[in-house]
C-alpha cells in the first residue's frame, strides 16, 4: 500500500509530505484548490509521461517519491527481485523532471530505464478516474480478472508452459526442416570425405614417422657417406676411441700416486666409453641404411597422398586421424537430423494433445464464471445509479491453433442504457461511468488479486443522494480488501473515509501555491458541513455532517 507521498516544486505544489493510511482515504477541497495535483504526482512516480511544464516556475526541477509497503504483495516482490530491486518489503519510487525536460527514475534508489518504473507502478496502483488509462481497460488484465474470480489462474499458468514447450519444438522442427537440402548437400560431401580418408589407410605411427622417413631415404647417399667417415676415425688404427683408451690408461696410473687425479681420470674413463658407445650406434645406423630409389619414390608418392588431405581438411599429418573421426561423427549427426525430426514431430503432437486438454478444461472453468462474474457486476452497478446498464464478459473464440491463454480472449462489454448495444469497455464515453464500472467490477471482484491500492478520481459524478452512499459503501467494502483513495465532492462519500485529506490553494507572492492536510475529526466534520451547505457553514449543516459520518463509521 501506498504510505507516503513526498513532492517538490511540481506545479502548484511548493512542498507537500503526506501519510497514507490502510483502508479508504477520501480527498476533498474546493473547484480548483488542485486536488489533481495528487493523481499528477502519483502518475509521475509510476511512469507516466512528464514534462518541464510542470516543473514550478523559477525552479530547476521537480521531484516525487512515493513510498510502498509490500511487505504482504508477493508478486510486487517477485518483480522487484527479478530487477535486483528488492529492498526488505518496502518499495521506493522517485522521479526528477527538470525544467530543460530531462528526466530521472529510481526504484528502492536504484536508478533505472521509464519502462521498468512504469512496470512496478502498474503492479502498485490502479487509477480508476475520468480520462485516465485504467489496467481494467487492457485486454490482458481483463483476463487476469476473470481468470482470478474463477481461480483458474494456475490453469492458465499450467497451460501457457505447455505453449512454451510447444513454440520451442515448433521452432526446432523449423530450424531443422528449412536446412534440410543444404544437410542434403553437406552429408554428400562428408561422405566423400569419409570414404577418401578410409581409403587412405591411415595409422598413426605412420602419420608420426613418415616426414622424417621420407628425409632420410631422400638423403641415405650423403649419410652413409658422412656417417662412414666417422666411424673410421673413431675406429682406425691410433684412432680417436684406442687414444682416449690409451690415455685413461696412463692418467689411471697418475692417479694412484695422486688421487686429485682421480675424478680427472673418471671424466676421461667416461669419454672414452661414450665414444665406444657411439661406435656401435653408428655401426647399427649404417646397417638400416640403403639407397633404394624406389623406396624413395613411393615414400614421396604417399607422403603428397597425406599432404592433399592435410589441406582439405585444413589440420597437420599427424591429426588426420582425429580429422577423420571428426568427420564421421559429422555425417553420424545429420544422418540423425531425420531421425530427430520425427521425434520432434511426435513430441510437437503430444504437447498438441496436452494443450487441448488444458484449454478445454480452462474455456470450461471460464465460460461458467464469466456469466457469473457478468451478473454480479450489473447487479452492482444498478445500485451505483446505472439503472438498465449491464456488463457482458465476453470470451471471443481464437483462431485454430495452439496459443497462450488459451483458445478464448477475455473481453469486457458493456452497455449503459438498455436497449443500446454492448461496446467494448474502452469504448465507454462517459469518464463518470467508466469509474462506476470500474467500481462495481472490483467490488464484485474484491476477493480476486489486484494491485494493493485503488485511486478512484470523482467516481461519483453524475450522481447524488442515496446513490452516492451506496458508492460510499462499496468504496468502504473495498478497503477491505485495498487501499483506497478516493476523490470526491460529495459528502455521502467523503464521510465514509477512514483519513481525510482536504486540498486548498492560497495566493502568495510566488504565484498559486496548493497545500494538503490531515484532517482532524472536528476539521473532518466542518469540510463535509462546507460540502454539504457550501461557503457558510451552519450549525444544521454540522449537524448534518456529524450525524453523517458517525453513521458511515
């Protein structure tokens, strides 16, 4: 509920700060004291357009904040969470207009985009007043309304997550079926691919070897000449490996008269076996060689077969293999495409199934409660002074097809003279019905979810005596269940407030400056006199005001 209302420099307004209180609060004051100036300020801190005209003149901007208690507002809660706005069950809205037309929105102090101000502000508050956008007036919370008298609103939430499921297979089976002649095309091409690289033969030890293979068959001349030249050096007579033989010999002598010699002597004894090491290497590496021009060629020939495929598939020689498992599972997925297909397709028929069932049973629970809904709004609406009017909630049938919400709209009709036709609610001409209406659909809907506070702007137009305490008592009914606030000029209605707020305007030197109050229960008493007999406030005009509101208590 709406619990404080702070504004700064907008219109009229210098400086206002008001408290809110549970139940029903009425706002009285006289022709053009400014009493508009409230639905302006709580319209700019929900959303609504702004601009620097109603910034107060010699003023650099104007500023609003309202602030909410959603402690017991569940779904107020969710939004705000799903923002990262949550702030421990309170709600803060703030709006800055300056005078070069700029504009600001915060929620909990959060600065954030118009669109996501407006959002929350439809969850708090619905203005029910002449020439005002009303929810009730949105097909959508049509819907929400009839669908919250009928406690289907869990059906219709089961139904819409099988219309997900649905629109997600449906987009899938698309995606798929709108790329089935390119699949076509690239499973022709991937099975060439395939059948080349298996035709090859690969093994991975060749693909590791066969570079280095083909080098060294290309070479094998020059390296059984240079190896062989080598190895007589190390091996001939007085050659490299019989000196450093004859030497660690010697220096082993020394070193038993001097063992500092020692670990020189080890270094040699070292080399010297290292090279007889490197003899027999080398004897062996001769032995595999062999110039074979035939071997060469083929290694050459095979060796451009592998290169081909390296560039085809875009990889090295040695990850041919992993290219060719690539491509096989590759071709594996789109031969499934088919098969996938037609899972999708039966999947798509059993959520279809799923669907009509839900709707069905939904356009059933609807069709009952609609005309029950139907009847309890125009019986109300006959007692808020709209004899021979009547509402019709009207569930319009969709086209053949899968939808969310349902295979029906939900449309509110309306006809306020009998014998006239029934228009859509927003076709309404009359400011004044369009409120009553408003007015006896949430009262017969009091017990559904709605927003936590109702402002409803002169809903009592057009009507006087015994009607306007009926509208009184339905206000009153309804803050039971809400917050109500309630513009009025009739004292039938203001007298059954729970708060009373009284709207004036004073000249100063500045120009017009609108001020609101709390009214005591004596000040209470003289405003609903001042209704009542105008100007001059008579003694049976208070007694009148007394007695009226001691019995709307």
């Amino acid at each position: 509920m709406l619990s404080q209302l702070s504004v700064k420099n907008l219109a009229v307004v210098e400086k206002l700060d008001l408290e809110f209180s549970p139940g029903m609060s009425t706002v009285t004051g006289e022709t053009g004291a400014g009493k508009s100036i409230l639905l302006q300020a709580l319209s700019l801190s929900l959303g609504r357009r702004g601009d620097s005209t109603l910034v107060r003149h010699g003023k650099d901007k104007a500023e609003v904040s309202a602030v909410f208690d959603v402690t017991n507002h569940q779904k107020i809660q969710n939004y705000l969470e799903e923002q990262s706005l949550e702030d421990e069950g309170e709600c803060v809205l703030r709006r800055i207009i300056s005078s070069d037309g700029r504009s600001k929105a915060f929620v909990n102090g959060v600065n954030v985009p118009l669109s996501v101000l407006k959002n929350v502000g439809e969850l708090l508050i619905d203005m029910h007043g002449q020439n005002e956008h009303q929810l009730l007036l949105r097909p959508d919370q049509q819907r929400e309304l009839l669908d919250a008298y009928a406690q289907s609103s869990e059906a219709c939430a089961q139904l819409n997550t099988i219309v997900a499921e649905y629109n997600a297979i449906s987009n899938q089976i698309d995606e798929l079926s709108s790329n089935q002649d390119l699949k076509q095309q690239q499973q022709t091409l991937l099975q060439h691919q395939l059948q080349e690289l298996e035709s090859a033969e690969l093994t991975q030890e060749e693909l590791d070897s066969i570079e280095s293979d083909f080098k060294t068959s290309a070479n094998a001349a020059s390296l059984i000449e240079k190896a062989s030249a080598i190895l007589g050096q190390l091996e001939q007579e007085q050659g490299v490996n019989e000196q450093l033989n004859s030497l660690s010999y010697e220096l082993g002598l020394a070193a038993e008269t001097d063992e500092k010699l020692a670990p020189i002597s080890a270094l040699l004894s070292s080399a010297q076996v290292q090279t007889q090491e490197s003899v027999y290497e080398l004897t062996n590496y001769l032995s595999s060689l062999s110039v074979d021009d035939q071997t060469t060629e083929e290694l050459e020939a095979r060796l451009s077969e592998l290169h081909d495929l390296s560039r085809k598939h875009n990889c090295q020689i040695t990850e041919l293999i992993t290219a060719r498992e690539g491509v096989a599972s590759e071709l594996e997925s789109i031969g499934g495409a088919g098969a996938s297909l037609d899972g999708f397709q039966q999947q798509k028929d059993q959520l279809t199934q799923q669907y009509q069932t839900q709707a069905k049973r939904l356009s059933k629970i609807r069709t009952e409660k609609a005309t029950q809904l139907s009847s309890a709004v125009t019986q109300a609406m006959q007692v808020l002074g709209m004899p021979g009017s009547e509402v019709k909630v009207d569930l319009p049938s969709k086209a053949t097809g899968v939808h969310y919400n349902g295979n029906e709209g939900v449309d509110f009709l309306v006809k306020t003279n009998m014998g006239s036709d029934f228009k859509a609610l927003k076709k309404v001409a009359s400011g004044g019905e369009l409120s009553r209406i408003s007015l006896a659909i949430s009262v017969v809907s009091s017990d559904s979810e709605y927003t936590p506070t109702l402002i409803f702007d002169e809903v009592d137009v057009g009507i006087s005596g015994a009607v306007a305490e009926v509208v009184g008592q339905k206000l009153k009914q309804l803050s039971e269940h809400y917050q109500i606030i309630c513009i009025t000029h009739l004292a039938q209605v203001a007298s059954f407030g729970h708060q009373h707020l009284r709207v004036s305007k004073a000249q100063q030197d500045d120009g017009a400056q609108t001020t609101v109050e709390q009214l005591s229960t004596d000040e209470r008493i003289s405003e609903v006199a001042r209704i009542l007999g105008g100007a001059t406030i008579t003694d049976k005009a208070r007694t009148a005001a007394e007695e009226m509101i001691e019995k709307s208590a």
